[in-house]
C-alpha cells in the first residue's frame, strides 16, 4: 500500500474565513477555528495521491493555514533520541557525552532546537518564563513554560519528563541529541541551580545564544496531554470519538495512519510525536527529498 503524505499544521495560522475549506475538513465553521487555534503542529490530512496533496495543501493556504507537506516515511526517518548524560559549552563547540561517547556541535553548525514540556501534573515554571530566555527567543517561540517527562521509553499513563530535542543538521545523517530534565547533569554551568527547571531554560537560552545558526521552537511548551486509548486498548466512548477528529492525538485514525508508515509509529507518545511534527515543519524541504 503507498505511503501516504502528510499535510500538517504548522501554527499560527492567519484564518479570517475558514468557509472555503470546510469541505475538505468535513467539519463545521467553528469546529475548523477550534483546530486552528491549537498551538502545535498536527496531522490534518494524510493522502495517498500527491496530486490531490498538493491541492489541498494549496487549497489551505489559500485560506491562510500555514501548512507543511511532507512523505509519511519522513516521520519515520527521524533518528531516535540519544539522551545526553553531561555536557559543556566548550570554546568552539557544545561538548556532547552519552554512554562512552562524545560528540562536539560547533556553533557554526545548523541545529534545531525544541522544547518539550508536557502537562500532567502542576507547571514547576512560570508562564512568564525566564527573563534570560525571553530575550533570546527565536521568532517561532512563544514565551510559556512548564514541565514534562520522556519519550524514549513511551508510557502515555505516567508522567512524562520536560525534554530538549537538539537536532544536528551537519556532519552526515541529522542526529537528535535529548536533554532529559529530570536526568541530564547540569554540572557543566559550573554552578547550577538547584531547579532542574531553571537549568533546563538556561540550557536553551545559551544555545540560543551561542549557535549562529539556530531554530528554538518552544511551540510543545506547556502542552496538554491527550490520553491515548488507542496504545493502553481501553475501549473509546463515544464522548472522546465526538470531542477528537481527523487526526488529532488519540484517534483511531490516527494510529492507522502512523502503522501504515511503520509499525512502531502507532506507539509514539504524543509529545515524541509532537517533536517529529515540529522538526518537520523547518526541514520540509529536505523530507520531501526523502532525507528527514
């Protein structure tokens, strides 16, 4: 069966009338705006033939969505995470340890960062965020935070860990190197804080300062969980099938479409997902060459 491609999100959208495009959501006016509003990128549309996604993509922007096109088998190219044990901001580079290796990202190197911060217990941040971070945000970050718990072990009933996926862009195949809140040793600041929140922030601050080619999306901030009954094989009340459509986190439809591309792609919690997406969204160009 050809892997379908997929049209996903790639918020803020600039929608005055969704009128032109209800059809192809299949959903009414105020439901469209509901999906427009959410923060973060997600599957609208997966379609087998490009013709027809590449209308609807045009057909979306048209409309104002900002949308992006990629092959359903650049989800799946996405490297997994390597979580990063230590780390230091060294002279040329950002020094890299996990397991018995190392790895030096220079700070001329293309990276893009994403900040992940699910919401299943009390936010440990502010949504004000850190003065030293809000002054050196890209321009695709909104300035909110919060905390969150791993992917690399996929558990949609626990809590999952606040996360920072570095993706690396040079020196051969892309690389994800993750910082786990809860895990990473921050010795490498010197003297860190006692808040492994704070650190974190400070972390994303200085990558943000010290890359020359860098993408920090913060868009995954303080997100809020979908409970996915579709992994635990808890039945689907009718109430939830209402609430979800398309594709959003947690749809029968969207578990189909993910084990269509691969196997493994059904399980992905939905902040691991969330990542992919938005990696996606900056490196179009390149999935659409089949390179994630």
């Amino acid at each position: 069966m050809t892997t379908p491609r997929l049209i996903v999100s790639d918020p803020p959208h600039h929608v005055e009338d969704p009128s032109g495009v209800l059809s192809l959501f299949g959903l009414a006016a105020a439901e469209v705006r509901g999906k427009a509003n959410y923060p973060i990128p997600e599957i609208w549309f997966a379609e087998a033939d490009e013709d027809r996604s590449r209308l609807v993509h045009d057909q979306l922007q048209g409309s104002g969505f900002r949308v992006t096109l990629v092959p359903g088998q650049a989800v799946a190219a996405i490297p997994q995470p390597t979580a990063v044990a230590t780390f230091d901001f060294g002279q040329d580079g950002l020094v890299l340890r996990f397991g018995t290796e190392e790895l030096t990202v220079r700070y001329d190197a293309p990276v893009i960062g994403v900040f992940c911060q699910p919401l299943m217990q009390p936010a440990g941040l502010s949504r004000s965020g850190s003065p030293v971070l809000r002054s050196r945000l890209s321009h695709r970050v909104d300035v909110t935070e919060g905390d969150r718990r791993s992917t690399i072990h996929p558990d949609t009933e626990a809590a999952p860990e606040t996360f920072f996926d570095l993706y690396v862009l040079s020196d051969g195949p892309p690389r994800r190197m993750t910082f786990l809140q809860d895990t990473v040793d921050f010795s490498g600041f010197g003297t860190p804080s006692r808040r492994a929140a704070d650190n974190l922030l400070h972390l994303i601050a200085e990558c943000q300062s010290r890359f020359a080619h860098a993408t920090i999306d913060r868009r995954c901030a303080a997100m809020r969980l979908r409970r996915n009954p579709m992994v635990t094989g808890e039945p689907v009340s009718p109430e939830l099938q209402g609430r979800r459509k398309g594709f959003s986190f947690g749809t029968t439809a969207l578990k189909r479409v993910l084990d269509l591309i691969a196997p493994d792609l059904g399980s992905l919690t939905q902040a691991e997902l969330s990542s992919r997406l938005v990696y996606l969204t900056y490196r179009a160009g390149a999935a659409l060459g089949a390179d994630a």
